[in-house]
C-alpha cells in the first residue's frame, strides 16, 4: 500500500491479487476511484487530476508527487 496525505484527504493505492493477476485500486479516504493494471497509472492520474473526484480534478491548487516512490509507503496513520 502506498498513500499521499493531501489538505483534501488521503489518496491510497492498494495491491490485490485477482483472478487475471495483479490490479492496483486507487481511492480517497473511504471512496475507491479506480482499478488499474499498475499503480504508476493511478499515480499519473492523481498527479493530471483525471480521479473522477470532481474537488481534486478540478482545484487549481493542488499538486501530487509523478512517481509512485515519492509517496509513502504503508498505511497512513490513524488509519
């Protein structure tokens, strides 16, 4: 798990096995957004602000970390 504490909440990346492999979901706080075949994809998407969250997608002032190593890695506290 991977997440990126943001003054709108916590966006989360999470790893799950399924039956046709590997699949990353991506979510804010307890709202899942996507699934995606590799958690970069989800990372870009929060990064150009393309989530489906319309108070994210459409802020002018936020900005997310482009690589996935730049967000935390684990739970987020108070999880």
């Amino acid at each position: 798990m991977w997440h990126l504490r943001t003054r709108l909440g916590v966006f989360w990346v999470v790893e799950q096995r399924s039956d046709t492999g590997q699949i990353f979901r991506l979510g804010l706080d307890d709202l899942e957004l996507g699934v995606y075949k590799d958690a970069q994809e989800a990372v870009k998407d929060v990064c150009e602000q393309s989530t489906g969250h319309l108070s994210w997608d459409c802020s002018s002032s936020v900005r997310a970390p482009k690589m996935i190593n730049d967000w935390r890695e684990g739970e987020p506290a108070g999880w």
